[in-house]
C-alpha cells in the first residue's frame, strides 16, 4: 500500500529536493566535429564510466558514418547540429547560408534517427562570427545556440597532446555548471587519450554529468563590438515569414493550426496539417470545406474543382496543376507540388489561400498555437 505525502511536509521535501538539484555540481561534455572513426572510441569510454555526452555533429559526416551516428542515439547520447561543413567562409557571409546549412545537417541526422534536433553549435563559436540576427532569428525558428564556458584547447593547434589538454581543463577555473568543449574529428587522438582523465576529474569532485537538452540554459558569447554593425545581409521579413517562423513548429507537439482568411477562422489538429520544407502543407477538402467552400471531384479528369467566393480552383492532380478562374480576370494556371494520403490531396498552404485571392498577412508560432492570417 502507497500513500502519497501532502500537506507542510511534503511541500518542505519538495522544497528541499529542488534546492539539492539547484545546488547540484553539472558538468557537460560535449564534441564536435564528428562523427569520424576515433567516435566509437569516445562512446566505449563514456560506456564504460557511465556517462552522457553531447555530439554537435557535421553533416557531410553525418553522411560518411551514419552507422556511428545510430551508435551515439542508441546509447542515450544527446546529438546536436554543427552545420554541414564548417567553412567559415560560406558560413558567416549570411545567414541565409548558415540557415541552409543546418537544415541540410538536419535533414540528415533526421533520415539516420528518425527525429530532429533544435540543439545547434556554431563551429568556431557565436563570438566574432554571430551577429543579432542570426541569435534572433534562430531562436524564432525554434533552435537552441550553445556556446561553452570551459575549452579542452584541444583544437588550438595540430597535435595537441593529451596532458596539455588535461591540464587545460584540471586547472581551469570550475563552476557549477561546466559546458567542456572538446572534438571527436579526424586527428583528435589525444582528446580520445585524455578523456578518461578528464572524467576522473570531474567525479572526484562530485560533478554530475548531464547531456543537453532544449531544456537547459545555454552558455552563449556575447556579440561581438565587430559584428554590432555587420553589413552581412538581412534576410527580408517575406523570407522570415516563409522559412524561419513555421520552422519553429517541427520541435513542437500537439500545438494546432489555425488559418485564418476571408474572415473565417478554422482550426486544424496535429495529423491534419504538416510542415515539409518550411511550408505548411493541408489537406484540399478538410480545409476548404471549413473555410466555407464547396469542393466536389471530376472523376473523368481526376481533378478537384473548388468554388470559394468569386474564385473557381481545378486542381488536375495527374498533370500537377492548378487552375484558377477569378471573376473579371483572366484565368491562370501553374504547377503545384500535390500528394494523395488516405484519399486526400494535399498541397502547399500558402499557394492554395493566393489561388483564392487570400495573401497570406503573417505567420505566427507559439507554444500554444500556429497561426497564418490571410487577406
């Protein structure tokens, strides 16, 4: 027989349990730059000191050893974005660039795991390389930036031996909550030599190690006074609309859609929309039909014939096409990327509200709800 604690004495032991936790000593380790063939090195000695990680992962790797990157998610290691290929260079020269490189890792990452990650790490780190809006605009697409407050110096130079990397972390001033920046990449042996040495350090002084989580705060660098008047370019607030704000929905759950457009107002359930590629994608007739519109099927044609308003839209789903025919102008037609599921058509959110003749005004997420307004 359980019972459960209530009343003063509970609270107090609540209490007093979030104060042990608060007061706790957490170390995080984490690499980068992997996976490559010294990964599965680093796994079998975090295996044998029971201990969690967090692997900020390339891409283009990611691609080479997919096999090492099931190894680190099978063993409850936390995986995190590190871009595609770590070249400063295309990286840093805008952010539309360093956009599409985290959505090229995590397209990767998510075919080898099956999920999605909102951890990111910038390779060389924020300082001197973000500037507001790529910490801004990230944050509105749903990601997570972690920066470290303790560096192994492992990759300050070729060849850095493991004691010196040991000593760098050993002598470091330590805090409570310590983020350790090391590499698992191609030439980082001595990382993998000191690794043992490092976790000895951290237990001996009653550390507990954690790997990130979306959950936790993130050490991040302060913009530097270079990048304060960056003249990179500014992605339009159209782009913003389109790729960042209903990006932050893919690490949400349960959270519905509603669409709003002619006045009218309707409300779609998870299962009931999607979001592929940055674009909300809806289904024809459930969505139409609770917008008010009649939607019937021209079996002869394989097509869907919406009437809405002043607007008649044929969607021919053999040829891909779409048809619009609006009072006092003249028709247009033009390509639409469609799919059947359970007997649906599904297509582009956005290009089915424009065919009627609804703009779309404004793209907003929280975690509450996910809202386009149309005209």
């Amino acid at each position: 027989m359980s019972i459960l604690a209530s009343g003063p004495s509970a609270a107090v032991s609540a209490a007093a349990t979030l104060k042990s936790q608060e007061n706790s000593k957490v170390v995080y380790l984490t690499f980068d730059d992997g996976p490559s063939k010294l990964t599965d090195e680093v796994l079998a000695i975090l295996r044998r000191a029971d201990v969690p990680a967090t692997f900020f992962l390339l891409g283009e790797q990611a691609k080479r050893y997919p096999e090492v990157v099931n190894r680190i998610n099978e063993a409850g290691h936390a995986i995190g974005n590190h871009t595609y290929n770590h070249k400063y260079d295309a990286l840093y020269s805008s952010f539309g660039e360093f956009w599409s490189q985290i959505k090229e890792t995590e397209e990767v990452l998510r075919k080898i795991t099956g999920s999605r990650t909102p951890l990111v790490r910038a390779p060389g780190g924020t300082y001197g390389h973000f500037d507001k809006n790529y910490f801004n605009l990230l944050e509105q697409g749903g990601y997570k930036v972690f920066d470290w407050n303790l560096d192994s110096g492992d990759s300050k130079r070729k060849g850095v031996p493991a004691s010196e990397i040991l000593e760098n972390i050993t002598s470091a001033k330590q805090g409570q909550s310590m983020n350790v920046l090391m590499h698992d990449g191609a030439g980082h042996e001595q990382t993998v030599k000191a690794l043992p040495k490092i976790i000895e350090f951290y237990k001996s002084r009653g550390y507990e190690f954690r790997a990130l989580t979306p959950d936790d705060s993130p050490v991040q660098f302060a913009v530097a006074p270079s990048m304060k008047n960056s003249k990179r370019p500014v992605p339009s607030s159209a782009w913003i609309q389109t790729h960042v704000v209903p990006n932050a929905a893919l690490f949400m759950s349960g959270s519905p859609l509603f669409v709003e457009a002619g006045n009218v107002e309707t409300r779609l359930e998870t299962g009931e929309y999607e979001l592929r590629d940055s674009q909300y994608r809806v289904p024809l007739r459930t969505l139409m039909e609770r917008l008010g519109a009649e939607v019937r099927w021209n079996d002869k044609e394989q097509a869907a014939v919406v009437s809405w308003r002043d607007a008649i839209i044929t969607i021919h789903t053999v040829e891909g096409t779409m048809r619009i025919e609006a009072k006092g102008s003249a028709a247009v037609e033009s390509t639409v990327t469609l799919d059947r599921k359970n007997g649906l058509i599904w297509l582009p959110l956005r290009s089915l509200l424009e065919a009627a003749g609804h703009d779309v005004l404004s793209v907003t997420v929280n975690q509450d709800e996910r809202r386009v307004r149309a005209l």
